[in-house]
C-alpha cells in the first residue's frame, strides 16, 4: 500500500513540476525552503536527542499551536523543542515566535526526505496540528520509535468525503498514531469513521480559542489618527475573489447615508492586491494604499486597500463592523476569533465549513451575523443604523471567546502522558 501512495505521489509531482517551476520563478516563496522541503536539514537545528516536534502548517497553525509551544517548553525543559510549517508565511511566523534556530520546513512525503530529519532530531514526541496525515511521515516516524499526537484535530465537510472513500488506506496509517485530541464531539466522530482508533480519540476544544489578542502594531495608530473623520469604519478581512464587488456595492450604498465612512479591505491572497485595487479604482470610489498612506493624512469616505501582511488581526480592532471573507463565496470561510476578541460585531456568509464548529458556538449565542450576498448590503446597513444591536452582538462574541478558552492546558494534560519516561518507547534502529 505504502509502495503504491509512494509511486502515485512521485507521479503527481512530476505530473505538476511544470506549474511549480513556473510559480518558483515568479513567485519567490515557491522557492523558499525548497532544499529542507527535499531532506536538506539546515545546520541551524543541529541534532538532539528525544526532541519534541511540532508541525504546523500555516499561520493559522503556528498561532494555535503558540500556546502549546509554551507550555510544553515550561514542562520538558529538558528537551529540545523544534517546529516547522509549510508555508512561507508560517515559517516567518513561527521563526518570529519560536526562534529561527529551532524552525524549519516540514519536508515531502517521501522516505528521502523524511529519514535525514528523523535521523538529527530523535524525536521521543511529535505533534501534529489538525489534520497533517502525511502517511509515509507517520509511518517512518512510528518506525523509529516516536510517539505521534494530532492535536486540534479536525475532519472538514470537503475533506471528509475523501478520507472516506479511502477509508482503507486512512485506518491503517490513523492506526499508526497515538493520540487525537479533536476539537469537537463532531470531529471526533468523523474521525472514527475515517479509521482512527475510539479508544484512542478525546475531544479537548479548539486551540484557537486560547489565541491571545495580537499587541496593537504602530499601523492601527496611524489609521486611529488619519480615520478620526470617519463616522463608521467597516473592516472587510480575508476576502476572497468574487467577493470584492459585492462589498464595494454595499460601500456605495453605505455612503449615501453614511458619506464619511471608511472601508479597509483586507485580501486574502497577496498576489490579489494589484487586481483589488484595479477594481477599486474602476469602482470610482476614493482609495487609497495602506502601504502608501502618509501617516498626516485624513481620510473617510472611501476605501482603504489593506495591503500589508501581518496587519489584519491588529486592525479589527479599528471596526464599527466586520466581515470574515471567504464565506459569501464558496471557499469555507476563514477565522472570527480575531474580531471576536476585539468585541467587534462581525458578519458572515453562508460558506464557513472550514469553521464549522467555531461559527455553531457564535451562532448558537447569538454572536455572529450570517449574511447571505444578496442581503449583505442590507445588513451592514441595519447594523450601523443600530449602535445597541452593533455593541450587544460585540460583547456576545467576546464573551464566547471568554468561555470556550482552557483547550490548551487540556491538550497539553493529555500530550504530558505519552512523554513521560515510564511510557515513553526505546528508538529503533535507523
């Protein structure tokens, strides 16, 4: 079986090498890490023995997972704690939180490139952040002694009808781990039915929840003085294409009754900023470049092109009203926590399985507006037009956020049992 996903894989690499050659030449973070993705272990990380191994894969990972890195330097102060990711956005992240010396990119599936990494780093633990079943990796890493954790693990509504028509392949390799620590009943169950062990499965909560607010950076105080004139500023995050003339056509009737109101537009994607503002442009709003604002200007009335990395959970906290992209069109939605902890009344669209049980939890309280696009405008407006309901649905957000928190110290509870010494396994020979 093992031999037949290995051949497959090989095939689709080939199969794909043009498309990521081409993106390697134009798009520098196609390129980045590449020589650790293939085995290459970066002179950084040096060797260690019994090493504790994080996986996340991107910045939604690395933020999660924060929490967890912490306490379990604080527990096993005597091992080596190492993480890596696979984007390059992860990477910067996690090497900013972590130490660059103790970070790195998650190597391809293949015995090649795997067996150098397990080799310096002898992990006696590795953990695995949601759904991260790469099954050469787990079943090279089982090999050699590691015991393997999936913490905040979760099945999608998209990934589930594949895990299950392979149903077969996924019990063996789920057999291989040791631990599930599921964000919900729901994910619990799904994972069962994907092949993983009962016994061997709990339901600890969701590490998103425990994400600290980000400290507010130097931009939300220049966009608090030059946004002084506006009267409402709505935050529109993560947005997705399709999405953007749907927003800008409720900003157009926003400003009929709100002629000082300020959008900040946040996409998702990077390589999406110039076609935003393009369309911005078309759109015969006022706009302008978060990257090209001058800190003495004064602005209202228009759109603000948020297009800076790393700025986005910071400047929810600028909002009247947000909006979590990717939901009015179907990509799955993306995180509300962080307006949530803002207290900021946020809407959403009608596609958020990627968040699922997150957006039940706000729904069930209260806490979050659905929206579907043809009444987006309508309900962004009914919102501004009512301070009380804008502030009641803030502070219910809040205080979901408030309640959920405590999955970190379960999870690291329930990950501590399988790095003591007296159930911690012997390593097999390499």
């Amino acid at each position: 079986m093992y031999l037949l996903y290995s051949l497959l894989l090989g095939l689709a690499v080939v199969a794909s090498a043009p498309w990521w050659l081409a993106r390697m030449l134009t798009q520098g973070k196609y390129r980045a890490g590449l020589g650790e993705r293939l085995g290459r272990v970066p002179a950084r990380l040096g060797t260690a023995e019994g090493s504790i191994w994080v996986h996340a894969v991107s910045v939604g990972e690395v933020l999660a997972v924060s929490g967890l890195v912490a306490g379990l330097r604080e527990r096993f102060p005597e091992r080596r704690l190492v993480v890596s990711t696979t984007t390059a956005t992860g990477q910067k992240l996690a090497r900013e939180r972590f130490g660059e010396n103790d970070v790195f990119y998650y190597p391809l599936d293949f015995g090649f490139a795997i067996r150098p990494y397990l080799r310096a780093l002898r992990p006696s633990l590795i953990v695995l952040a949601e759904s991260e079943f790469w099954p050469n990796f787990v079943r090279q890493a089982r090999r050699d002694g590691a015991r393997i954790a999936v913490v905040n693990a979760r099945v999608s509504d998209r990934s589930l009808p594949r895990y299950l028509r392979l149903r077969s392949l996924w019990r063996r390799v789920l057999g291989d781990l040791d631990l599930f620590l599921a964000q919900s009943d729901e994910d619990a169950r799904r994972l069962v039915a994907i092949g993983a062990p009962p016994t061997q499965v709990s339901v600890t909560g969701n590490l998103k929840f425990d994400v600290q607010p980000p400290e507010l950076l130097p931009a939300v105080d220049m966009l608090r003085r030059i946004l002084r004139p506006a009267t409402a500023v709505v935050v529109c995050g993560s947005t997705a294409e399709g999405e953007e003339p749907i927003i800008l056509q409720a900003l157009a009737a926003l400003l009929q009754r709100h002629p000082q109101a300020a959008l900040i537009l946040a996409p998702r994607r990077p390589e999406r900023f110039s076609a935003v503002a393009e369309m911005v442009a078309a759109s015969g709003l006022k706009s302008w470049r978060r990257s090209q604002l001058a800190g003495s200007e004064s602005i209202s009335g228009g759109v603000v092109l948020l297009d800076t990395i790393g700025e986005l959970a910071s400047i929810y906290s600028l909002a009247s009203v947000a909006f979590v992209g990717g939901s009015l069109v179907p990509r799955g939605g993306h995180n509300i926590l962080e307006p949530a902890q803002h207290g900021v009344a946020t809407l959403v669209g009608p596609h958020t399985g990627n968040f699922r049980d997150i957006i039940g939890i706000f729904e069930r309280a209260g806490a979050v507006n659905i929206v579907e696009p043809h009444d987006f405008a309508g309900k962004l407006l009914r919102l501004l037009d009512d301070p009380s309901a804008r502030a009641e649905l803030g502070r219910r957000a809040a205080e979901v956020v408030r309640q959920q928190r405590g999955a970190t110290e379960r999870t690291l509870d329930a990950l501590t049992k399988l790095v003591t010494p007296q159930t911690q396994p012997e390593h097999a020979a390499t």
